[in-house]
C-alpha cells in the first residue's frame, strides 16, 4: 500500500511538471499569438488576468459586460490569486502550482475509488495536455468527492461537495440524474429529498451574494451558455463546417440532450441491480458533452477521472487508450485551426477540424460501446444483458 501510495504520488507529481513545461512555452513569448496555439500552450490563466481587469484587482462581477464567463467559486479563485501578484506570468505560475496540487489530490482520490486502474490518471496524455488551461479541476475534484462519498452512503457529505462542484462550475449538476435514479431504486424517497435539498440550498447560499449585489454582472456566465452558438469541438459546429446547416441550435440541443437522457434512463430501469455513481457518470457527461454546443478543451479533465472508475476489466484498457489517443489529436487539432486565425503560415483547415471534432465524438462512444459488451459477456446468463454492464462495479464502494 505505502509502494503503491508513493509510485501514484511520483508519477502525479512527474505529470505536473511535464505538463507546466508545455505549458511554459508561451511564457516565453508572453502567450503571443499565433504562438501560443502553435505550440499547444494557450491558457485561460493568464489570458483572463488581463481581460477581465484582474490585474487592476476588479471584482470579477463588478462589470455588466465584461465579468469572468465563470461561476463563482471560481471567480473568487481568481480574483484572491490576483491580489498576491502583478503580472501575467506570475498569475500563471501560481494558479498552476495550485491547480498541480488539486491534480496530485485527485490522483490520491482515484486510487482509493479503483486503486486497481488509478494509475492511468497521471499517465493519461490528454489529461497531461490539458492539466493548466484553466480552473475546471477546482470544480472536478469536488465533483469526485461527491461520487466518492455517495458510494460509501455518506450522502451529507456527497451533497455538501456537489453543492460546492455546482458553484464552482455548472457541469456537475447532471450527476443529480443518477443520483435520483440510484436513490429511488434502493426505495431510498427521504434520503433523495435531502440530497437534492441540501445540494440546492448549498448552491443557493454560495451564490445568493453575488446575484443580490451584482445581478448582471454573476448571470453573465449563464446568459453566455444560453445563447452560445454552435462552438468549438461541437457536434453541431462539426455539421455547419461539413456543409449541413442547422438552425434553432438550443432546441437541437436540447433535443439531442432530453433523447440521450431518456435512452440513459431506459437503460437504468433495464438493469436488475442498482448501479453505482462511480459507474455511470462517465455516461452521463459524456452524453451531455456530446449534446452541448462547446466541447471545450478542457474538457477531457473531467471525462479521463470517471473513464478511470468505469473500467472494470484489464482487457478494456486498450478502448482507453485509443479514446486518450483520439482526445489527443483532437487537443492538437484545436489549436492547429485557431492558429489559421492568428496569422500562422500553417494550421488545420475547416474540414479536417470538423472531421476530427467527430473522431473525438466517436472516440468517447467508442469507450462506451466497449465497457457495454464487456459486460454483456461476463458470463451471467439471469436478467437482462444490460445488468452485467455495472456487475463488477458491486464490489465498490
């Protein structure tokens, strides 16, 4: 255990610093452009120190039109690590070293959720390209402690965490529909009422002062998703680049979103045991990503720890692995298309960015579709097939 505990801990720590060096390219430049996407090294961190009027140490919700795009835990994230620095390259620095430490946290967590696969964390390339683009793994490691303590039944604690996760970034409120779905099934109705009870309130609370005081100023983060249009990495921006026009793109959305829950939903009442948390979030938000209008690049932070606790067999990891590998063109292929934009003498055209957009897609249901018949032929021939999907997982927590 203590071998185990200390190759985990080496290995997150080596991931930190091999990421901070890509990272570190663009300090060089001061996160030029179109530098700083050639080399793969953009971050929000030190973009937004200057944008948002951090380093004139603003309010981050004081304005109407140029408030931080982020919920507010994180906007306090970012405006208390203003306050300690002055420049750019420091903001970045310490928000890193900081982020690094969340990251070795999150590893430690893994390992006592799968200790048997935690190791793939901090080896994930795509997890190592993304680690400092900006605040997202704040919110994630929250969003694990929820799924840790509500396997275990310590649903106070799960709601407290996923409260905090909520209002440090909106994404983790999806995991309320397995939660709902576990606590019903186990005839658990008074405990399910407290947990979404508790879980509102804690978000009400975190955000009631900053929606009293500056209104307009806090609902900015929300009125920017609401009426986004189809953007970066989406399935429905891959559609409009490939030539197929769509319009009405919330309620496609939307649609997508209410279809891809409602199969998850069919899919859950099919299963002769009660699955755990650990087991379905992976689908869940890798459905509601596939859904959504953005499919940022940070994204794959939240979607590498829960592919981690969903495996189940050691024979599956090369669907991991191919899905890392997919996530990892795809962060290159980003960046190579925003490079045309900024002046680059070369990048990735429009077409080749759409058809990687649904690799990356492709990939993720890939790792899905993977898991489903591993668990089909697990041997148990009582019930439906889908029963066996989360089998292995009963001997967690």
């Amino acid at each position: 255990m203590a071998l185990r505990f200390k190759a985990l801990l080496a290995l997150a720590v080596l991931a930190s610093l091999i990421s901070f060096a890509k990272f570190s390219h663009c300090e060089g430049s001061n996160w030029a452009t179109p530098d700083q996407y050639i080399h793969a090294c953009y971050s929000d961190l030190p973009s937004l120190f200057g944008e948002r009027g951090l380093n004139d140490n603003k309010w981050p919700y004081a304005s109407d039109t140029n408030s931080v795009e982020y919920p507010v835990i994180t906007g306090l994230v970012m405006f208390a690590t203003a306050g300690l620095v002055d420049t750019a390259a420091s903001y970045f620095n310490l928000n890193a070293f900081l982020l690094a430490l969340i990251f070795i946290g999150l590893v430690l967590l893994i390992s006592k959720m799968k200790p048997e696969f935690s190791y793939l964390l901090p080896i994930a390339p795509a997890m190592i390209a993304s680690l400092y683009i900006n605040w997202d793994l704040w919110a994630i490691i929250t969003m694990m402690l929820a799924i840790y303590w509500f396997d275990r039944k310590a649903y106070l604690y799960s709601s407290l965490a996923l409260g905090v996760s909520i209002a440090t970034k909106f994404l983790p409120v999806f995991l309320l529909f397995p939660i709902i779905f576990i606590l019903w099934r186990n005839n658990r109705i008074k405990e399910l009422v407290k947990y979404i009870t508790t879980t509102t309130l804690i978000w009400v609370a975190i955000n009631a002062p900053f929606a009293l005081t500056t209104p307009t100023g806090w609902w900015r983060f929300y009125k920017l998703n609401i009426e986004r249009v189809a953007d970066w990495g989406s399935l429905w921006l891959a559609l409009n680049q490939l030539g197929v026009g769509l319009t009405n793109l919330n309620y496609l959305s939307l649609l997508l979103l209410l279809v891809g829950l409602t199969a998850i939903a069919i899919f859950f009442f099919g299963l002769k045991y009660t699955p755990t948390l650990a087991s379905l979030a992976f689908i869940v938000l890798a459905v509601v990503m596939i859904a959504s209008k953005v499919y940022s690049p940070q994204y794959v932070l939240w979607l590498t720890p829960l592919a981690v606790i969903a495996l189940t067999h050691v024979k599956d990891l090369y669907a991991f692995w191919l899905w890392q590998s997919v996530e990892v063109v795809y962060h290159i292929a980003i960046w190579q298309h925003l490079a045309l934009f900024t002046g680059a003498h070369f990048g990735l055209p429009q077409g080749g960015y759409a058809a990687l957009s649904l690799l990356r897609i492709g990939g993720a249901l890939f790792l899905v579709s993977v898991l489903v018949k591993r668990a089909r032929g697990a041997g148990n021939t009582q019930g439906s097939a889908f029963d066996l999907l989360f089998e292995a997982s009963k001997a967690y927590p």
